[in-house]
C-alpha cells in the first residue's frame, strides 16, 4: 500500500506524472475521467510532496464542485481540469 502522495505517482520517462480519478458525480461538469499532470520533480521525494498538494487543492474543488454544481474554474491555479 502506498501512503501520502505515492499513491498519486505515475513514472513517466525519468519523471513523475500525477494522476487522479475524477468522481464519476462530477465527471460531466470537469469534462474528463482522469486528472493528469506532469511534475517537474528530480526526485521521488518531490514529486510526492507535489501530488499531496494537487491532491489537497482538487479534493477541496471536488467538494465545491458538489456542493455548487457550478463549472469548474479555478483561478490562478496550477491544476488544469
């Protein structure tokens, strides 16, 4: 079992690419199944500590998201829906 944000981790290359399941309830109004992104992490260790992050700032858009069924902007942020 991976802990913290390994369970995010996908290799890519010499990298990492983050990588989360959008729920299916909101899966109409983000316009995709997956959220995905690229991080420019060298190490492991970094690229963990940046999907944690991602992961914090897209749980915090899922519950807003549900909450207002309203679509999904998130000004000024790294995440891309």
């Amino acid at each position: 079992m991976q802990v913290g944000g390994g369970r995010y981790l996908v290799r890519q290359g010499a990298g990492y690419r983050f990588q989360m399941a959008v729920p299916q309830d909101i899966q109409a109004l983000v316009g995709k199944k997956v959220w995905r992104r690229y991080l420019s992490a060298e190490h492991k260790s970094e690229a963990e500590l940046m999907a944690l992050q991602m992961a914090s700032q897209l749980q915090r858009e899922i519950v807003r998201l549900r909450t207002s069924q309203s679509s999904p902007v998130m000004v000024g942020s790294n995440v891309d829906l």
